[in-house]
C-alpha cells in the first residue's frame, strides 16, 4: 500500500506511480487530498489503512 497526498512537494507522484506499477498486485495506491508530505490530520488516512489492515491482516 501507497499513500501519495496530492499536494506532496517532497516526493513526486511519478515516484509513487513507478514504485506501484512496479510493485505489480496487490499493491494499491491512494491519492489523497493533503497539502503536504508530512500531514498525518486528513482522516482519509485512518480509513485507508484499517481498510488495507482488515483485507490482509484478518483477525
């Protein structure tokens, strides 16, 4: 799983995309609407990762 905010003046999104595609499945890639690289406030991320933690971490 990547986590890519769309306002992210640290790390190209090209980079993300690249290490996704060559990743290949079942990696996923999320953009999200944050203005920076090191916001952790948006609660997108919160879903996203229980989300990814309940499909490849079941209890």
């Amino acid at each position: 799983m990547l986590i890519h905010p769309r306002g992210d003046d640290v790390v190209p999104m090209s980079e993300s995309e690249c290490l996704a595609a060559a990743a290949g499945d079942p990696c996923e890639l999320h953009i999200i609407d944050t203005d920076d690289h090191f916001s952790s406030t948006n609660p997108a991320l919160l879903r996203i990762t229980l989300d990814w933690l309940s499909r490849y971490l079941p209890s």
